[in-house]
C-alpha cells in the first residue's frame, strides 16, 4: 500500500505545474504532507499501525506549508 501511495504522490506531482498557481501551492502543501504521512506509515511497525494513530506534528506541517509557500517541490 505504501509504494502504491508513493507512485500515485510521484504521479500527481507531475501535474501541479498545469494548476493554476494561486491552487498550486495549497496543493504542494497536501502533496508534502501526504508524502511525510506515508513515510512514518512506512517505517511503523505494522502492529503499532493497528493500535496507533499515526500523524504528522503541527510543527512538521508548518513547516512542510512554508516550505510550499516558499516553492518546495514534492
């Protein structure tokens, strides 16, 4: 499920230069954040996958925004 995940992120952001740029951003925003969600996903073991909630800290996902603001690519 993972590496699906990775191909589709990998895929998607192929077409974030033909959005709009306004939409663009906010969308880099999602992508990073998706990408970061599906790495700690991946390096969970998966029985602490079945009785843990997995995030991303409010820090990482400041980050990963001004990154996107900032122009950051997936």
């Amino acid at each position: 499920m993972v590496i699906d995940i990775r191909k589709d992120l990998e895929q998607s952001a192929k077409t974030l230069p033909l959005l709009d740029p306004a939409a663009r951003r906010a969308v880099t925003a999602a992508q990073l954040l998706f990408q970061e969600l599906n790495e700690k996903i991946a390096n969970t073991s998966a029985s602490e996958l079945i009785s843990t909630r997995i995030s991303v800290s409010n820090a990482k996902k400041l980050i990963l925004l001004i990154k996107s603001y900032l122009g950051a690519k997936p």
